[in-house]
C-alpha cells in the first residue's frame, strides 16, 4: 500500500487507533515507519479510547509525517477539525503514562476471550470459518459455507436474539460476514456464542 501511494501521490490517512492492542508475539508497525518517502505523506491517527475504553472524553492526537500535510490541516476551518476537552487531554495522558499494568491485564483477558472464541467455532459451528487476529478486539466470522446471504448479522439478531456487527457495512468484500465484539465478560460472550449456534 506505501508504495501505491508513493507512485501514485496519495496522502494517507492511517487510522492507528487500535495501535495499543496488540497481543504477545505480534506487534504493531505504523505505515509512517516504514520510510521517508510513506511519512512524508501520512497522517498518523492515534487515540487512547480504545484501549482504554475512555471513547466519550474526546481526544485523539494526528502524528504528521511532514510540515506541508500539518501546514494543509491546519488551513482546515477549526470546526471542521474536531475538538478537545481538558477530562479527555487529562484521562488521555494518564492512560499512556501510568496505566501499563492495567492494559498489560487488558490484553491477557482479551487474549483468553480472543482464544475461547476460535476454540467454541471450532467445536460448536466450524462451518463459520474464522481467523483469530493478532490485536484488537474485533472477530470476523466467515459465514458464506452457512448459506445465510449477504447480512448473516441478520439471521443471527432474528433468531438467535444476538447482535453482531453486519459485514456488508464495510464494504463489498463484507458479503456473507458478521462481526464480533468479545470485550466483554466470558458470561455474555458464551451467551452470545451460544445463540449464533442455536440460530443455527
């Protein structure tokens, strides 16, 4: 993608917001780092609302690979450009400079969620084909071999009460895929496991 957008004079805009949520063994590379040709175009977006699950306070950072692309922001008109708030600048500083350990118990317990996902497909619907990813919180389900159309969300909110994210909202490529969220308690997540698989 850098060189694309090198060849073709592209400015990309790298939404790096889940850049803290990286399990062990893997690690996140910033498209900006990878040389001085793909920083000079890139706008890093980094915030802590993800990790950290303080989204409401408002506050993000743009890291900008050169002065020219910081130069063309700021011409922006202010409203335009989004706001900030003193709770969110203080929340935002204390959970990058003092809250490693509380992430670091974060990660494990996503991790161990991440792992109890693919081993519940695994065993209970393994036509649902699906990949554990190497950070976030996000999993994607491969629903196509279930023949539930394009919105399999939809079949999965109908009959099994459970409410996933719908593939085709991101895109073509999202035809025949539903997403799940398992940042939440090992309860409600075999809860929600348990009625994808009854739906079935």
């Amino acid at each position: 993608m850098a060189q694309i957008a090198i060849a073709i004079d592209w400015i990309v805009i790298s939404d790096e917001i889940g850049a803290d949520l990286v399990y062990s063994g893997h690690r996140h590379i910033p498209i900006a780092s990878l040389g001085p040709e793909i920083e000079a175009r890139t706008i890093t977006l980094m915030s802590a609302s993800k990790a950290f699950n303080i989204a409401g306070l408002r506050c993000a950072v743009a890291i900008f690979g050169s002065d020219a692309l910081k130069e063309r922001f700021n011409a922006l008109p202010r409203h335009i450009r989004g706001g900030l708030g003193s709770l969110g600048l203080r929340a935002t500083r204390v959970a990058w400079e003092e809250c490693d350990e509380w992430l670091e118990a974060v990660l494990v317990y996503l991790k161990a969620n991440r792992d109890f996902v693919a081993d519940f497909l695994r065993a209970e619907i393994p036509a649902i084909r699906h990949f554990s990813p190497e950070g976030t919180y996000l999993a994607w389900f491969d629903c196509r071999a279930l023949e539930l159309g394009d919105n399999p969300a939809s079949h999965f909110l109908k009959k099994g009460r459970v409410a996933l994210s719908s593939g085709p909202a991101f895109g073509e490529e999202g035809k025949g895929f539903a997403r799940l969220n398992f940042a939440t308690s090992r309860k409600l997540l075999t809860e929600a496991l348990e009625r994808v698989a009854n739906s079935l």
